[in-house]
C-alpha cells in the first residue's frame, strides 16, 4: 500500500496535488512564520532531509512526485 500526505494547492508543473513537504519549504522560504516556527520546522525537516534522503532513480531531476511504502 502507498500513501501519500498532500495540500488543496495543485502543483502547476506535474497537475498532482502539492505534497506536504513542498508546503513546509514554501513556509520556510516566504518569511511569515515566527522565529519559534521557523525554528521549529526548520528542525523537522532537517530530520526528514536526514532520515528519509531522496530516492535515487533516473527520471528524479528536480521535480517528482513520489508515494511513500506504509508496511
């Protein structure tokens, strides 16, 4: 079974919806969030980015969407 966590915004590039991760950045990036949040999610994702690297595959160039293997 795969599953895959995502927004109400439509990626404009792949038409999928957005995932959550691709709204986490996009928080980080704009500057809205107060030092605590930012600190708070800056911190998250670190720990994803670490423990759960990019896949390695030959179309990944940047943009791809990809499901998640629930056991």
């Amino acid at each position: 079974m795969f599953m895959r966590f995502v927004t109400l915004k439509t990626n404009e590039d792949s038409h999928q919806r957005e995932g959550i991760f691709q709204l986490a950045y996009a928080l980080l990036k704009a500057g809205d969030l107060s030092e605590e949040e930012y600190s708070e999610l800056r911190l998250l994702m670190d720990w994803f980015e670490k423990s759960l690297p990019i896949p390695e595959h030959p179309y990944v160039k940047g943009r791809a969407v990809f499901w998640g293997v629930v056991a």
